[in-house]
C-alpha cells in the first residue's frame, strides 16, 4: 500500500514539474514575442475619436493597443486624467488646459499638438456675413461658458464688428470686458455642447468645431465668421505632467503627427479642421 502511495505521489509531482516547465516556457516565448501594452485615450467624439481610430493600425505596429474612452463635456476627462484613468486625452487647447489645471490645482501638461478647430459664428435666421449690419437691434448671443472658449468666443464677436474689448488679444476676456455694444446684444453663456441646440432660440451662436461637425454643420459652408487658420488654439494631447516622455505617449504623438493622420485630416474635414504639424 505504502509503494502505491509512494509511487502515485512520485506521478503527482512529476506532473506537476511538467506543467510548470510548460507554464515558464509560454511565459518566456510571450516575453520573447512582445506583449501589447494598453494605453486609455479620453477624446471628443467629433473629431479626436475619429482621429484616435485612424492611429490604432499605426500604433499596433509598435505593440500598442489603444483603447480610445468618448466623453461628451470639458470637465470629466481631464478629472480623469488626473485620477489615472487615463494615460492621456485628446479634445482641448493648451489655455483651457492651463486655466482648468491651476483653478482644480492638477499637474497636467501637453504632450503635442496635433490640429487646429477654428470657432465659428453660426444662425439659423441670419444669413448675411455682414453680421454688423444684418444683426437685429437686442438680439441673443450665445457662446461658450467655459473662461478659455467664452473669451475666444468674443475675441471673434469683436473680429465681426460687433463690440469692442478692452484688449481684443486677451484670452481671459469675460463680458465684463465688453467695452461697446452698440447693438444692445444679450450675450446667453451656455455649455459648449447645447450651442448648436441654442441656435433655435438665439440669434446667432459662436461654436467650437467639434460640436458644429456633431450636429451636422459644415464650419466652411454655414459659419458666417470663422476663425482665421493662424489661430493660437491649437487641440492637444494631455498628460500628467512627468509623462510626456512616456515611450508609449511619444508613440501616439509621433502616429498623430503622422503624414497617415495628416492626409486623413485633410481628406476627411477637408479645411474644417486643420493640422498643426
């Protein structure tokens, strides 16, 4: 009985060496082959998404799979950013980064940039460009409530003839700083992603790219005014500050950055939104 014993036991344990054997080869021949590391992106649906799904083939040729993560507003992912559920996010401008880090005092940093979406005046009601002559006398304004794109929004206000600023270069600019309204217009402040919604109830709307492209709208055919292509406002990839030299972060800008991404840039929103490399 003790042999039987003896001898299963002796089975059992040279099994189990087996499988372990087996178990550290597959380990090392996986090591050998490159195991994919997983990089979370948050972005805009319109156009960072689009944008990150043409970058993935690019950068699974580097062992990088890239899990691209939709948001829909301007707060959350950057708080995610910073909480580390993200590596990066893609859907601003380094003056909104800026002013967002400092006020939620987050230690975030641009990786790169990678395009230019020009902020448009668009209407429903209104069709002449000569908006200081075809504006109605009160009429309702409405622009971003965010402090970057809120000022961007009348620095292009002003760039129409339709008031005046203290300093038509101040990024920091708030209606307080409004100067002359000669039209008596109501400037309503609204969350980026109900403008193209508010064109309903305003006479015009100032909007970012991103959401015109969402609803519909050609910011080359339907904005009235729309940025000049030298706008400062470039949108970038975010990081945690320390990790914009990470190999996979400086992968992604290098596959952004990318005459791929470039042409498909070009090809897809053809001048709508425009490449800043």
């Amino acid at each position: 009985m003790k042999k039987i014993f003896s001898l299963a036991a002796t089975v059992v344990l040279g099994s189990a060496l087996l499988l372990a054997g087996c178990g550290n080869d597959s380990a090392k021949g996986g090591a050998a082959s490159g195991d994919k590391v997983t990089i979370t992106v948050g972005a805009s649906p319109v156009p960072h998404a689009e944008i990150l799904e043409q970058v993935k083939p690019l950068l699974e040729k580097e062992g990088i799979n890239l899990k691209i993560t939709e948001f829909t507003d301007y707060v959350t992912p950057n708080i995610a950013l910073n909480d580390k559920e993200l590596d990066a996010n893609f859907f601003q401008h380094v003056p909104y980064l800026e002013k967002f880090a400092n006020e939620h005092n987050l230690k975030l940093a641009s990786a790169g940039k990678v395009h230019v979406e020009p902020m448009g005046i668009y209407s429903k009601t209104v069709t002449d460009k000569d908006l200081k002559s075809a504006l109605p006398n009160g009429s309702k304004v409405a622009i971003p409530n965010d402090p970057t794109n809120g000022a961007r929004a009348l620095i292009l206000l002003e760039k129409a003839g339709l008031i005046k600023l203290k300093d038509a270069s101040d990024i920091g600019a708030t209606k307080a700083d409004i100067t002359d309204n000669p039209r008596n217009l109501e400037i309503v402040e609204l969350e980026a992603p109900q403008l193209p919604r508010s064109l309903d109830d305003v006479a015009i709307a100032v909007i970012n790219t991103n959401y015109a492209l969402e609803a519909g709208l050609n910011p080359l055919k339907d904005a009235l005014l729309i940025e000049d292509k030298d706008s400062p406002y470039a949108n970038i990839v975010a990081v945690r500050a320390g990790d914009e030299n990470r190999p996979e972060i400086q992968k992604l800008i290098k596959a952004l950055e990318s005459p791929e991404i470039k042409k498909f840039i070009d090809e897809k929103y053809k001048g709508a939104i425009i490449p800043a490399f």
